[in-house]
C-alpha cells in the first residue's frame, strides 16, 4: 500500500487522502483484499470485467499465444488477428466488416474521429453534453463530462456539444422530448452547417454521465439526419458494447446501425488492454487505393487479440448476453420494491446490466443528493453512502447524487440481492438527509 501511495499517481483525484482497496485476487464477481475481506463489484471494474474476474480461459489463451508468438509489427499478420476480425465482422451487423486494432476506448475514438474527417473532407463533430469518450485530447474534447474543465484550455478545434435532456428531468411530456430533442439537433446542424460536420458521435447508451436512455426513436431520428446530410454516425460502444445492455451493442436497442463503431472495455473485459474501431465496408472501400493514414505498434497485438476472441466465445458459450438483459430487469423489479422503503431513491434507469439509481432530497421538487459536477462541500452526504457501500462489502461507482448498478453479466439473483441489500443498507445514510 505504501509503495503504491508513494510512487505511483491515481486519477481523477487529489492525491492526498487516498483510500483504495489494496486487492490481492478477484474471482467471478468478487475482489479480495489484502485481509481477506471480500468485496462485490457492482461496477464490474469501470463497467468493463463483463465476464467477471479470474476466467482462467482467457490467461489460458493468452499464455498459449505468448508461446506462439507475443509481438508482431502491424504489417505482419497472425492468425489471431484474421479469426478475431472475422469474429467481431460476424458480431456487428450490416456492413461493419473491417476491423481496425487499438489499445483501448480512447484510441477508437481517437481514430474514429481521424477517420471520419479524412473520408468526408469535412471537418465538425458533434457530440452530446452528457457523454464521457476518453481522456486524450481529442476523446477529452469531444466528451461533454465536466472532467475536461480542469484543462478546458487544452481543448481540440472543431468539436460541437449539443444538450440531450432525459426523461426523469424533462418536465413537458414523453412525445415532446423527442419533438425537441431532434429539434433542437436539427438547428445546430443547420447553424453549424451541415457541409461541414464530418461525422455525430454517440454512445451506444449513455453510461458514465448518468445511464441518460435516449428518447424512444431518438437514434433512429438521428440515423436519418446523418443520411441526409451525407453525416457519419459513430457509436461509442466501449461502455455499452459487448452483452452490457442485453444486446452486442448498445445501439441494436434502438434498430439502427452505425458507420463506424468504437470499442474496449467488454472486448477484452479489461484482461488485457485493448480496442477496436469497426467500420463499414463502404468507408474502408475508399482506402483500397488510398493509404489508410491511421497506425499504432501496438494495433493488433497478437496477445491482446487471443484475450479478445477468447472473450467473445465466453459471451456466446455461457450466454451472458441473455443473463444480462435477464438480470436486468430482475434488478428493475427489486428495486421497485427498495423504492418502497428508500424516499431518497428519486429514480432508477437501466438497459441491461447499465444502470444507476438517482438520488434526491425531495421527490416531489427532485432535488438531487448532490447536484451535477458536484463540489466536495456537496457530496458530503453523498460521500457517506459511498463509505458505506465499501464498508460493508462492495465496490460499485459512485459520481455526483448516482450509484452505479452494473455487475459482471455472470451475476446471478442471489447476487443482486446480495448488492441491492449492501445498497439498502447504505440509503438509511441518504433517506436521513431527505428535505420534507
Ligand atoms: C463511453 C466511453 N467511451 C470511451 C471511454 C474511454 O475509454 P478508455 O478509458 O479505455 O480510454 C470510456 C471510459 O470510461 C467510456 O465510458
């Protein structure tokens, strides 16, 4: 512990006053720390360890691969690498057939947002306020997450927010939500200039700002704005990809399809860093006789790609992309019932296994518990519940007045009721905080 707060920096954080659990092993949906206390990972990890800690299949894969061969250049090809295109061109659907190899969701995004400029010649991209994509300067900028504030200075040109409102903070009725939302995108488009904005880049689901669903249709309105406007559409599915709302991607819950699809975390599930941008077949047509200008050493790493496609057999041979949606909407309905006992629970949104509870002082005004970019003096109660939680046995994301559910997609109901029990537990702290 000592080493690790002497020499090594965290994110994200002051780095005075760290707490962190120092774990010693980790398996199925449980970390272990030094003195045997276990914890249950409510967060799978940062909503990446999809098929849970300590898959022994993987490390299989992975040493077999490293005896092979652990490193080639990315003009050398293996086997790996041909199988695990195939795979993932097999997974995505349309013409999302060529895959190009990254080391993690900001490397996607990265390229996606290369890639998008060079094909089109334009050079705007649009992105949601409430979005998070990565912390390089590029991914940085185009997220809409208070993060990138502390370095506002150091944003990248040509990047265009726009507001996406949800449902539980929209006051003017369901259907006018997506009235106003696609509105209100259409007038940015038209101010923006739609000869010049290159590609919308989305999350499949909304996941770190706060698990904030679309509007019912919104995606689709969007798919037909980008076709008419000769716009790309980017999902970035590194949060939402890989079985973690029910479905492969995020997006198939909203019958669209993308033109390119940035992916991580649930690709490799975080045994190994790793990354991919999927693009259609008519994009990588234009480089058949034009030179790809995007490259990475590490672009797929022979070792990170057996991690990859031994992790996509998991998904299919224990069928997590079933038990997630199954789970669920299990935790939808027992948190129904913890709405019963908790008046701080203002509201409760997942799709799949991507959720998080909201909690408010007063459910009639929804007042949050701690208000958007919070301050410290504002989490203070927020931090307490937070303590808990960990106190009594779990690890799960905490950020602002959210408590993030979103356990591996192995977890079963004795499990969620396990966490939803720890969680209930850490609400009296919130419940005693409640404005009447
Ligand atoms: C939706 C989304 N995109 C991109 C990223 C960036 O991924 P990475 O941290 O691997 O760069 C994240 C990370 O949380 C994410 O949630």
């Amino acid at each position: 512990m000592q080493d690790n707060l002497d020499y090594t920096l965290f994110s994200w954080s002051k780095q005075k006053g760290q707490n962190p659990i120092a774990v010693k092993h980790a398996e199925g949906v449980y970390l272990y720390d030094y003195d045997g206390k276990r914890y249950i990972d409510f967060s799978s990890g940062l909503m990446n360890v999809n098929i849970g800690h300590g898959n022994q299949r993987i490390t299989d894969a992975v040493v077999k691969q490293m005896q092979e061969v652990s490193y080639v250049t990315p003009s050398c090809v293996t086997k790996v690498r041909g199988d695990l295109g195939k795979k993932l061109a097999a997974i995505c659907p349309g013409d999302l057939n060529k895959a190009f190899f990254t080391i993690c969701g900001a490397t996607s995004i990265e390229n996606s947002i290369k890639l998008a400029r060079l094909y089109t010649g334009r050079h705007k991209i649009l992105t949601r306020y409430q979005s998070y994509h990565g912390s390089s300067n590029g991914a940085m900028t185009a997220s809409g997450d208070p993060r990138k504030l502390a370095v506002d200075s150091q944003q990248a040109p040509n990047f265009v927010h726009f507001d996406l409102p949800y449902l539980y903070r929209w006051e003017y009725g369901e259907e006018n939500l997506l009235k106003e939302s696609v509105a209100s995108l259409e007038r940015v488009i038209a101010y923006e200039g739609a000869g010049n904005i290159a590609a919308i880049l989305l999350e499949g689901e909304s996941g770190s700002s706060g698990c904030l669903q679309y509007p019912v249709g919104y995606l689709k309105a969007v798919r037909s704005l980008c076709n008419q406007h000769g716009i790309l559409l980017i999902m970035d599915e590194v949060m939402s990809g890989f079985g973690r709302t029910g479905k492969w991607f995020g997006f198939e819950n909203h019958g669209i399809i993308p033109d390119m699809i940035a992916m991580a975390k649930g690709l490799t599930c975080g045994y190994l860093p790793f990354g991919c941008l999927m693009v259609s077949d008519t994009i990588a047509a234009k480089y058949d006789d034009t030179v790809l200008a995007l490259g990475l050493t590490y672009s797929a790493h022979p070792v990170a790609c057996a991690a990859a496609l031994e992790t996509l057999k998991i998904y299919e041979d224990d069928n997590l992309i079933e038990n997630a949606a199954a789970m669920g909407s299990y935790v939808t309905a027992q948190v129904e019932l913890l709405k019963q006992k908790h008046p701080s629970i203002g509201n409760f949104r997942t799709t799949g296994l991507l959720g998080c509870l909201e909690l408010v002082k007063n459910r009639t005004t929804k007042e949050p518990m701690a208000p958007f970019n919070a301050k410290p003096d504002e989490m203070i109660v927020m931090n307490k519940v937070a303590a808990k939680i960990k106190e009594l046995g779990m690890y799960t994301f905490v950020r602002w007045s959210y408590i993030f559910i979103c356990p591996p997609l192995i977890v079963t109901k004795e499990q969620i009721n396990e966490g939803l029990d720890i969680i209930s537990k850490a609400l009296l702290i919130a419940d005693e905080n409640i404005a009447r």
